[in-house]
C-alpha cells in the first residue's frame, strides 16, 4: 500500500512505511487466503504495486521469525501465515528482549511504565499462564539451575 506523499521533482514521492507495516500488510493477507499462497498471489492483492522481489524478500524475513511458513511447490514456494499481526508483534518484542544484556531490568522498567490496565491485563495472562497444568514452573518447582521450570 504506497500512499502518496509529497511532491518533488519526478511527481509525487511515496510516504515512507513505519516498520513492520509492510510485513503486517502481507501477513493480512496471507490470513485470508483460502490455502497456501504464492508470492505472486500475495502481490495482486498488495496495493501500492510491490515488486515481487520486494514481496519475496518480506515473505522471507516474515519466515525468518517464524511469522509465516512456506512449502516447496516446483521451482518457488507457496506460504501460509503462521502468525497474526499480534504474533509478530510479540515476535519483536521478545527479539529486542533477547537481544538485551540485562533482562531483569528491561523488564522491570517495561512492566513499570505500564498504563493501570496493561498492567492488570498482564497480571491476569501471566496468572492463567500459570495455572497451565504441564506449563514449566506451574507447580512453582525449580530446575537444577535455579529456575522455575
């Protein structure tokens, strides 16, 4: 989806993405295919008149983080989405954290700017989480490392 910008010397200039917005976009979708799609089939259905190169590269960083998955089908590939847009988000959010030296205190200063309701969403995920029976570290235990789990 190329949306217009403003104009320079060649016409107008293509407004510039926000990060992730084209993988979103793609992975929308991929979500309402009726069956594994190809990279061409995805790219009729993008606005903005991608080229297939460009739709291949994001089908595959989106298959990179485990977003989508893809089969072989003669020469290329067919994919389906593996994730939704609130998967790939969480992707991101656990890659930044994996990424971080200090995971305590990402953490700590990620759940202390929190708004009141995030912060009781996230207090009632992480009860039911726990209260999964197999779920590592549900029955409070720990490993011989001295995590839960």
């Amino acid at each position: 989806m190329v949306q217009q910008g403003r104009p320079s010397d060649e016409g107008f200039r293509a407004r510039r993405r926000g990060q992730g917005e084209l993988e979103a976009q793609v992975l929308a979708v991929l979500r309402d295919a009726p069956e594994p799609a190809t990279a061409g089939w995805v790219q009729e259905r993008l606005d903005g008149g991608l080229a297939y190169t460009t739709v291949v590269t994001i089908l595959s960083r989106l298959h990179a983080k485990n977003a989508v998955s893809r089969t072989r089908s003669g020469r290329s590939y067919v994919w389906r989405a593996a994730s939704d847009a609130a998967g790939l988000a969480a992707l991101r959010m656990r890659r930044v954290l994996d990424g971080e030296a200090d995971r305590d205190a990402v953490l700590a200063s990620f759940v202390s700017a929190l708004l009141p309701h995030d912060e009781e969403l996230l207090r009632a995920l992480l009860d039911s989480a726990s209260d999964e029976p197999g779920r590592p570290g549900a029955d409070g235990s720990r490993g011989s490392d001295g995590r839960e789990g």
